[in-house]
C-alpha cells in the first residue's frame, strides 16, 4: 500500500478562468436582482426584461454601497447611494450629481462584469482573474449528455462548513460509503465488498467507465432494474452519473462552488426521462437530502481535526481518485498562469478497493 501525506492546506485557494455553477435559473426572475458571494467576491446577478441574465460585481465603484440594494428597473441599477446608474454590461450611464455643462467621460466608470450563461435550468458563471475579467471564455460548461434541452426536474442546494477540496474529495470517495452513508433504503451494513472500476481521462478530469451495478438497491429496482452507471468528474467541482436502467435513464449532477474559504455550496441535481417524477418530488427530496446530511455530518467532523492542521493522507486505490483531483487541480492552475495548455494527468487505469 502505498501513502501519500497530504497537506491540508496546500492551494487553499480557488481555481481560476473556468466555469462555476451560481444559482438556478428559476431563482432569477425577469426584472430582478438577486446577491451572492462566490469564490469570496459579492456578485450581483439580474435578468433584464428581455430574459437575459448578466453578472456584475456587488460593489458601485463611486463609494462601494452594493449595487443589489439599490433598483433594477428591467434594464439599469440605480445605486441606492447617489443614483449613479449602470446597465447590464456594468457600464456607468448617468451620474446625477452631474451639471449639464460639465462634460466626464461615463466610460471611465465601469463595473466588473462577469460572463454567464444559462443551461439546462442553471446559470454558470466564468471566474477569471481579476485583471482580464473580460476575456471571452474558451472554457467549456459541463453539461448532462442526453438532456442538452431539458431542465433539471428535482434539485437540492445545501452548505458545508469546509474548503472546496473536502466537498469535492466526498464525492468521489468510494470508501466512505458504506460507514457513512448507511440507510435501509441503500445499504443498511458495512459489508464490504470487491470493487474493480476502469476509469479513463476525460475533459478535464476522468470517468469511471460504464459498467453493470452488481449491487442493486432498492432505489434502483424502483428505477427499472438491472442498472448500468458511469461516473465522469471534470474541474471545478462538476460530478455527473449517468444510470440507465431497462426502461428508463436517470442523470445525476452535483456541483459544487465555493462561497468562501470557509463555506461550500453543494448542489445535485436529477435529470431524467421519467416524465412524472416532479410529482414524486416531495418524497425524493428527503431521501435525497439524508444522503448530503450524511456527507455534511462528516465534514464538520473533520473540521474539529483540520483546525490542528494535520498532515491527511490518500492510500490506494480507494482515494487514487482525490489524488487525481489534486493533481488536475494542479494542471489546470498552472496552465491558466502560464497560459499554456492544459495536459490531463490521469491515465487510464483500472482501480480496486473494497467498499
Ligand atoms: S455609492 Fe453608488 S452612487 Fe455613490
Ligand atoms: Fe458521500
């Protein structure tokens, strides 16, 4: 076996010039504003009349009241201060204060803007670094394959009190599961059993290749039997499984988008073609929420340890695939300083573990 020691605070800082999930489309109503710190920065969020949505720093530049607690009219902010005015693109369009004949140039006032986008019932939303905020993205956004028009049909957002790393690291920790995620509609006991998985690289980050679920649950006879999964992962936080069962195809999104250095947005998702299941909501959300409960119990277990700062370690195989995280993690901040391009770390590779 071999070990590697982790330390834990190594890059405690967030991913640059990709994209990261922000809120839920339906969050964003046509003529609304809504606040949300991301990666640490206040970000201002709107929906014009027409639909579309844009991003701006939370912060006016002429005396840095937020820009979210003045008046979104459908097409400029009023900055609640002093009524200077913005439109979508960040652009200062009137100063009030200002007498007809004194000529300023309103172009020098601008606000950070920031590239969004709107896909599949989510708003995605580019973090560059500061200084070229206004790069067009070449960046793809994750999206669920087979569902390219649909929007989600049930979706969850919770908050862990951690660094980014350790909500991603839960998502694709295999040996947690059976101690943590213990559940009589899922596994009830910690038997543990022979795991061979063949992962290959994919667009920044790896997928566990497509193979039959020998263990079938409860929650996938419902689904239709005889299930078959893959497990991609790619940067920043972007999780997606794919089941197909014998007569129906469930995806599942989790994403994860840190607010701070010290908060965590987890948010899944279920994309499926099973037509009714909104109306099962109400009953899959609980479900659906005990199994993150479990995940979030963990990691505020393990904030009491990190607060002493101690090494971590990653075995294999069981945590190959955290180690994997780290290392595309590592390649792809050092693509975008050096602007270089991005070479994916993982090869293909079959991993055991027991779980
Ligand atoms: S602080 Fe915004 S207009 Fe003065
Ligand atoms: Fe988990």
């Amino acid at each position: 076996m071999t070990e590697q020691k982790q330390p834990q605070n190594q890059n405690q800082n967030f991913l640059r010039d990709i994209w990261y999930y922000a809120i839920p489309g339906d969050q964003l109503k046509p003529g609304k504003m809504f606040a949300k710190q991301l990666l640490g920065e206040p970000i201002v969020f709107g929906r014009t009349d027409g639909g579309e949505v844009f991003a701006l720093r939370d912060i006016c530049p002429h005396r840095a009241v937020p820009l979210s607690c003045g008046q979104f009219n459908g097409t400029e902010i009023e900055c609640a201060y002093h009524g200077w005015r913005f439109d979508q693109a960040g652009q200062c369009k009137l100063i009030p204060a200002l007498n007809q004949d004194q000529d300023v140039d309103l172009k020098k006032f601008q606000v950070r803007r920031y590239p969004v986008r709107e896909v599949q019932g989510n708003i995605w939303i580019y973090m560059s670094d500061q200084e070229r905020s206004d790069t067009e993205p070449n960046h793809p956004i994750p999206m669920v394959a087979g569902f390219e028009d649909q929007n989600y049909q049930v979706r969850l957002t919770m908050k862990f009190d951690c660094f980014i790393d350790h909500a991603v690291i839960g998502l694709m920790d295999p040996s947690h599961v059976p101690f943590v995620h213990r559940a009589w509609w899922w596994r009830t006991d910690a038997i543990l059993t022979d795991e061979i998985k063949a992962f290959d690289p994919s667009p920044y980050g790896f997928t566990m290749r497509r193979h039959r679920l020998e263990r079938e649950t409860f929650f996938y006879r419902l689904l239709g039997g005889n299930p078959e999964v893959e497990i991609a992962f790619q940067l920043p936080g972007v999780r997606i499984e794919q089941i197909t069962t014998n007569t129906n195809r469930v995806a599942n999104m989790t994403v994860i988008t840190p607010i701070s250095d010290t908060e965590t947005e987890v948010t899944t998702m279920f994309y499926t073609t099973i037509g009714l299941l909104k109306l099962f909501r109400p009953i899959l959300l609980p479900f659906v929420r005990t199994f993150l409960d479990q995940d979030r119990d963990m990691v505020v277990k393990q904030q009491i340890g990190l607060k002493y700062n101690p090494p971590l370690m990653l075995i294999r195989d069981a945590d190959t695939q955290a180690k994997w995280y780290y290392q595309l993690r590592s390649a792809f901040a050092k693509s975008t300083s050096e602007n270089c391009e991005f070479i994916n770390p993982v090869k293909s590779q079959v991993l055991r573990w027991r779980s």
